[in-house]
C-alpha cells in the first residue's frame, strides 16, 4: 500500500509538468548519466591529442637545431674552402703565337712518329 502511494505520488507530479512519459524521461536521464562518460573520454582524448603534438613540436624544435648546426658546419667549410683557393694563386702566361706553333708543329711531329714506329712493329711481325 505504501508503494502504491509513492507511485501514484511520482505520476501526479508528471502530468501536470511535463510533456513526456516516464519512459521517455528515464531515457533521457539515461543520456545524462552516459554525458559524463562522454566528457572524460572526450577529454582523454583531447590529452591523447595534446602529448602527441607536443611529442611533435619537440622533435620539430629538435630537427630545426639539427638542421641549423649543418647549415653552420657548413659555412664554415666553405670559408676555409674559399680562403684556400686565395692562397691557391696560379700564374699563368698566354703562348704567344710562335709558341702555339711551335707546340703544334712538336704534336705533330709526335703523331708522325708514333705512325711510323707502328709500321715498323707491324712490318717486324711479318
């Protein structure tokens, strides 16, 4: 009997306040109670996002410094690079004409030579 009394209690109240029944309002209690749930996995998730972007903008910051110092080491061996091919003076002289004559007719004499020496071996394997 003292059930009886609480339910018709629980009925009276939702009639006159409400456009859903009972069902509908434990469903939607249902939701409520599951939003928390959703909340912290939706947090997790958040913190799960975060550590990787932060695991991300370090070994970003990492490759920057990385990349910097090769780009140092490699300044620096091109100035001693450079600085070695100032010390690294040639002094060079034009042929004049009757010397690139000279070098040609010398080739040329060379040429014959070689000729002539082949012909020679070729005419001693005969």
């Amino acid at each position: 009997m003292g059930t009886q009394f609480y339910h018709g209690n629980l009925n009276h109240l939702w009639e006159p306040h409400s456009s859903m029944d009972q069902s509908q309002f434990w469903q939607a209690a249902g939701q409520f109670e599951n939003q928390p749930q959703e909340q912290w996995q939706q947090q997790s998730s958040l913190s799960k996002l975060d550590d990787v972007f932060q695991q991300f903008m370090q070994e970003s910051i990492s490759t920057q410094k990385s990349i910097e110092a090769s780009c140092k080491r490699m300044e620096m061996q091109l100035g001693h690079m450079i600085q070695k091919l100032d010390d690294f003076r040639v002094e060079t002289e034009v042929n004049s004409r009757e010397d690139d004559l000279l070098i040609r007719q010398k080739n040329q004499d060379y040429r014959i030579q070689e000729e002539g020496d082949e012909e020679d071996s070729d005419d001693s394997r005969a």
